[in-house]
C-alpha cells in the first residue's frame, strides 16, 4: 500500500472534499433525500457504531470511506447507483494511491448496501445499520416525505400518502430490521415509535375515509329523495312558532290564575270575615259576585292548561297503514320500547309517511293552540266583564243598602 507519504486520516478528509464537492454540484436538484445530507448522517451514524465496537484501524478506515462514497452513483444513475458509486469510487481512490484489495473491499461494502442484501459480517452489519438509522430517528416522518417527493419528482415512482404509508408500514414490519446490539438497544424503540405513529395515521385515514364513503353514498341514495332546504326550513319555522305561541298562552293563563288566587286570597281574608256583621249585608252581593267571576276564570285558566293524554299505545296495523303519529309522545308513551324502535325503522323507510307525521303534528298542534286561544279569550272576557260588574254591584249596594241609605231611610 502507498500513499503517497499522505496518512489514512488525510485520504479520509480528501475523500469527504471530494464527496461534498460532487454531491453539491453533480447531483441533481431533485434528490431530496439522497444528496449530501444524507451522506452525512450515515457518516455520522457510522462512526457512531464504530466508536461503539472499536474495530481495528483497517477495518474503520474501511468503513468511513464507503460511508462518503455509498451514494455518490446518484450523479449518474438513479437506479444502477451502487454500481455507478463503486466505479467513482474505485477511480477516485486510484488516484489517491490506494491499494487495489482495499479498493476491493470498499466496493464489496458498497454494494451490500442493496437494498437485498443480507450482511455476512460485522463491517457490513455496521454500514447496513448507519444508513438505515432514520429509521429509528424522530425526524423519519419528515425524511420518508422528502424520499416520497423524490421518487415523484424523478419519475421513478408516485405514490400517493396512503399508498406510501401503507408501503413504509410493510417495510418497517417484513422486510427491515437492526443487525447490531447497538442499533437494537439505542435505535429500535424509536423505530417503533414511528411504526406506531404510521399505524395510528392510517386508522386515522381510514376511518374519516370511511366516514366520506358513508356521506357519499347517503348523498347518491337520497340525493332524488331529501326534502329541499326551503321545505325543511318551512317545518322548522312552522313548529319553533308554533311551540311560542304555546309557550305564550301557557304564560297568559298562569298569569289569569295567579291574578284570580290572590284576588280570591284576599277575599277570603279581609272581606269574609265581615259579613257575618248585620251592618256589613249589603257586601254579600259584591262579594259573591267578585268571587263567582274570579273562580269562573281560574276555572278556564286550568282548562285552557291542563294537558291532554291520549291512549299512548298503537298496534302494527297502525304504523303499517300510516295512521299513528309516532313523532308525538301520547301516542307512544305506554308502548314498549322494542315496539317504538321497529315503528320509528318503519317511519324512517318511509318518506312519506316522514312528512306525514310532521305535517300532522303541526296540525294537532294547531287545534292545541286554537282551543288553548279560544279559552284564554273567553277567560279573558269572562275576568273583564267580572270585575266590571263586581265594581258595579260594590257601588250600587253601598249605595242603596249601605249605612248611609239607612240613615235616610
């Protein structure tokens, strides 16, 4: 071997120069992965390994020299690069005065980095483990991308992001593997890490898949069939005013019946006491009246908010036929719940009989309100005509029979 009165050590510092030098302005722009970077980190990688298992000087110089010469071939081929490399680097080293079995073994590590190959000792163990180290890195999500750009951009292959998760999946699962200790106990666990974080974004992918293949095939099985928005809109409205309007005579009528307690309350404390006096007999009259018409509006203010309860049960025959409204709980309240779900299943296949539950329950809930409004009018009549008259007949009998008429009398 003759070097040229040039050290082991200064062959490795010109083989980098010339390595960086050509990565950086022979390659093309489109290696995103496989460029100068990359180099670097399996140089690093490797000596990473090298310091662990303290190899002989040969066998390490070795190891470094096919770290910064594995990917030089990329300058001229992407497919052949391992050949191409091993004739770069076999010219280069010539000229650097390195002996031809040395050369020969460089080109025998640089084609173990196929990616077939199996290692057949501990050199190729070592370098098989620094350029695969991503695997087992943090980065690797961000670095597998770059290589899937790569691929497209040189046209060597597309994937799409499934596909290439899918693809790296394999890989991580069937085909790669650490071969030394050390790579096993300092890199593995990150490996999988990422493994599962790839698994985990498939699950991920498949299920909002599923979820988009599920919202497609509603949308072409019902696309003919859904209610048009101003039609969905219109029941919406229609019941959301409906229900105010409930709302509203509820509060009227609780108002009527708190009025008419207290006017009664009232009564029954301060003013019952006093008939029993001989001289008080002209307010019996008034006062009868007073409450005759108070309790006649409590009366209607309780009907007109009383609710009403039907049977709460139907038969199969009439959800079959259609004559049962299951959007309404009397009709449904006393059933069993087996028995509801198969009749909402029913109702559901059936569109029509969907607009027609929802069109009779805006019309019951119509005669609800009309009868609600026709007795909160007549409460309303019946408490204004009430106090007039009840006024009236205060006025009148403490006029006629009241203590001063008796005097005149």
């Amino acid at each position: 071997m003759h070097f040229s009165n040039k050290t082991m050590a200064d062959i490795i510092i010109e083989t980098e120069n010339y390595v960086i030098s050509l990565l950086t302005n022979e390659l093309d722009s489109n290696f995103l992965y496989h460029n100068i970077r990359h180099t670097q980190r399996v140089v690093k990688s490797t000596q990473e390994l090298l310091d662990f298992y303290g190899l002989d000087a040969k066998a390490a110089e070795d190891l470094l020299l096919t770290a910064w010469l594995h990917d030089i071939g990329y300058t001229v081929s992407a497919t052949n690069h391992e050949e191409e490399s091993c004739k770069l680097a076999e010219a280069f080293l010539r000229s650097k005065s390195i002996d031809e079995e040395r050369i020969a073994a460089i080109r025998s590590l640089i084609m173990a980095t196929k990616r077939e190959h199996e290692p057949t000792n501990r050199s190729e163990e070592i370098l098989r483990d620094a350029d695969a180290s991503h695997l087992g890195k943090d980065s690797y999500l961000e670095t597998a991308e770059m290589l899937r750009e790569e691929l497209s951009l040189l046209g060597v292959a597309n994937y799409s992001a499934a596909e290439w998760r899918d693809a790296n999946i394999k890989m991580f699962q069937t085909e790669h593997r650490f071969y030394t200790d050390y790579a096993i106990e300092n890199w593995q666990e990150t490996k999988d890490d990422n493994l599962g974080r790839l698994i985990k974004a498939r699950k991920k992918m498949k299920k909002v898949a599923k979820k988009e293949k599920v919202k497609a095939q509603y949308k072409t099985e019902f696309k003919d069939k859904s209610p048009e928005r101003g039609v969905q809109t219109m029941y919406r409205v229609t019941m959301r005013n409906h229900l105010k309007l409930s709302d509203i005579a509820d509060t009227k009528a609780n108002i009527l019946l708190s009025v008419n307690a207290i006017i009664i309350s009232l009564v029954l404390a301060d003013l019952m006491p006093k008939l029993d006096n001989p001289s008080n007999k002209y307010l019996i009259l008034p006062t009868a009246l007073f409450m005759f018409f108070s309790v006649i509006s409590m009366v209607l203010s309780i009907i007109a908010t009383r609710p009403n309860i039907t049977s709460g049960e139907f038969t199969k025959e009439d959800v079959k036929k259609k004559k049962v409204n299951l959007l309404f709980f009397g009709n449904f309240h006393k059933m069993k719940l087996e028995d509801y779900e198969w009749a909402m299943k029913e109702l559901i296949k059936d569109q029509a009989y969907v607009y027609s539950s929802l069109t009779k329950d805006l019309y019951f809930l119509g005669l609800v309100l009309d009868r609600k409004y026709k007795l909160l009018r007549w409460t309303y009549a019946v408490f204004m005509v009430g106090m007039i008259i009840s006024v009236l007949a205060f006025f009148l009998s403490l006029h006629f029979y009241g203590p001063r008429a008796a005097v005149i009398l």
